[in-house]
C-alpha cells in the first residue's frame, strides 16, 4: 500500500477552495485514484457530508478503501465508470448531490503499473483501465490499417507526425510491448526538447481504449443534472482535448441563449444553469511543479450550479417522492419508486 503514501494529490487547496467544502452536504470524487483528494473533503466536511467515490480501476478502489478506513462509515467507494454516474447516484440514494469533483490525470499507481501506460519501463500493450475492457492498446497497434491509426493519432493527440508513426507501426508490426513501441517512434521522429516523442502516440491509443473523451462530455452533462442549487463542479483537466470539452460545456450552460452568432432572435430557449467560478482556468503554482512535476499540465475549471425552472421542478417532484408512501415500503431502492425517479432526471 505503499502508492496511498506517496501519492500527491494535484492543485488540493485550490480543489478544496473550489468546491467550497463544508460540513454536510454529498460529495463525489469521480476519479478516486489513490484517494487524496477524497481524504481532503471528508476532512473538510466533517463532523458530516458521506462521500461517493467512485473508480474504474479495481486497484485504485483497494488503495483508496485502505487510505479512507477510518472514515468508512461516511464513504462509498465504487468500482465503476463515471460515464454511469447518474445511475450510480440514483441505486445509491445519492440525491441531490452538492459537491462533483473530475481529476482526469492517470494516477500514479496507473504509471506504475505494469499495464503498458508509461514508456519508462517494459509492460504489455494494454493501457486499459479497467481489466473488464474488451479492447487493449495492442489490439489497436496490431490490428488497424495504417489510415485508422493514423487518423486516431492525429485525432487523440493532435501529434503532426501522425502518419509517419503509422506508417512504421505498420511495418514493423507486431508490437508487444510500451518499450518497443516507444523505441519505434523515437526512431521514426527522432527526439526534440524534454517531452519524450513517444508521448502523444501513448496519449492517443490510452484515450481509444478507454473511450475518455466521449465518457467525460457524457459524465459532466449527467453532472449538471445532478447538482443540486450552488452545487460545485471541479474538473482538473490535463491535455487539451479534455480541457476543450470541459470548457465549453461549462461556457455554453453558462449562458441563456445559445442561437448561432446572427439570429436576429433567440429560437434555442435555452437556459443558463451554470455560473462560472473562475473565468480564467487554474493552473499550479512553480512550487507545485517542482514538488510534484506530473502536475504541471494540469487546469482547474469549476462552475457553481444556479436554479432553473427545469431544476426546481425536478426537486420539487423528487421531494414528493420521498415523502411518499412508496419511500415507507422500500425507500429509495423500491423499483416502482426507482423508475419515477429516473423519469424525473432524465425529463430535465
């Protein structure tokens, strides 16, 4: 359990004052990781406030149980991915929810493993999160044609040389291992600066295997649904593309009218129901960089959740339900009460 020690949670006191903790409340951490940044919101909520936390990587939720034990009674840890999130909340009874954190960086546990995500030591091709994916990172360097991996490339890392890459993966194919593959591209590209030309080809094959993009933009639009008035969302992003897609949900449903530049009136009827809390994105101090120099890409965005109409009327409806009938004879879990409340989520 050595990972729970050593691990440093990215930008913790700008997460914390971010979300605004407090005593009481329902917090979620959706990347759970080694648990630090779940330790300061329990630490920060207490005497009250039960936390959900919630993983892919069956690894990161048996590091994390340890980290937490002594809080065990006010934690929920859950080995599942976020892209589920308003279906977790709902089977887990946790209903508004005022507090959502995002940490989108592999943790280093990931980097350490031996499930091909770094280029620093030999591992298998794998790259998956969870060990209940399908798809591995050699199924992809093994089995795409040169124009598929190409165009995964250029899409997921926006690396220049993607066809040059493509091109000798497949000639020298097949590939087993993170150090062959990395030992390939330094040899087709050569090495530049610092950063490790194998860098972005690994950024692209993790972000296929894992879906990541298309379940982060799925997970935060559920996120919203989800908060609760001046809920918080956190989002800690750690490559362009993850930040370009947080960025722009939170800018868009921060407005009221999203008709395209020119309508000469608004047609949308779209309604904000986002203020953004920082305006310009957080990014860690020269002190941060040089204790923990895997945060340095790392941007913080956070939005605080404001009424609508939509959500005072969802919470109304959810407030009924609780204090129905239905709740005396079963609660929350009673299946008939369980597809009202789904209903009244997925309406909104």
């Amino acid at each position: 359990m050595m990972f729970a020690s050593t691990h440093i949670p990215v930008l913790l006191k700008e997460t914390i004052e971010a979300l605004a903790v407090q005593p009481g409340g329902r917090y979620i951490d959706c990347t759970l990781g080694g648990g630090g940044h779940a330790a300061a919101i329990i630490e920060h909520s207490s005497p009250a406030g039960p936390l959900l936390g919630i993983d892919a990587d069956p690894e990161a939720i048996k590091i994390s149980q340890a980290r937490l034990q002594t809080c065990s009674n006010s934690t929920f840890l859950i080995n599942e991915n976020f892209v589920n999130l308003q279906a977790i909340c709902i089977k887990y009874d946790f209903l508004p929810v005022h507090v959502i954190l995002f940490d989108l960086g592999l943790s280093s546990l990931q980097l350490n493993s031996k499930r091909g995500f770094s280029f620093q030591h030999e591992a298998p091709l794998d790259m998956r999160v969870s060990p209940n994916q399908e798809v591995t990172a050699a199924d992809i360097v093994n089995t795409y044609s040169e124009s598929e991996l190409a165009q995964l490339i250029k899409k997921y890392s926006e690396e220049s040389h993607s066809r040059m890459i493509a091109h000798r993966i497949v000639q020298e194919r097949p590939l087993k291992t993170s150090l062959q593959l990395a030992r390939l591209i330094e040899q087709t590209i050569g090495r530049r600066g610092k950063i490790h030309p194998a860098t972005r080809t690994f950024q692209a094959l993790r972000i296929a295997v894992n879906q990541e993009l298309e379940h982060l933009e799925a997970a935060l639009k559920q996120a919203i649904n989800l908060l609760g008035f001046e809920g918080r969302l956190v989002v800690i992003s750690y490559h362009s593309l993850e930040d370009r897609i947080v960025k722009q949900l939170t800018q868009q449903e921060s407005k009221d009218c999203i008709c395209p530049p020119g309508t000469p009136t608004c047609i949308c009827g779209h309604t904000a129901c986002l203020r953004l809390i920082n305006k310009k994105v957080i990014t860690p101090s020269l002190a941060e960089v040089q204790l923990n120099p895997r945060s340095r890409s790392a941007k913080l965005r956070a939005a605080e959740h404001i009424s609508t109409q939509a959500q005072d009327e969802k919470y109304e409806t959810i407030e009924k339900l609780c204090f129905s009938v239905g709740v005396e004879t079963g609660g929350w879990r009673n299946p008939t009460l369980l597809k009202k409340l789904r209903l009244a989520f997925s309406a909104a």
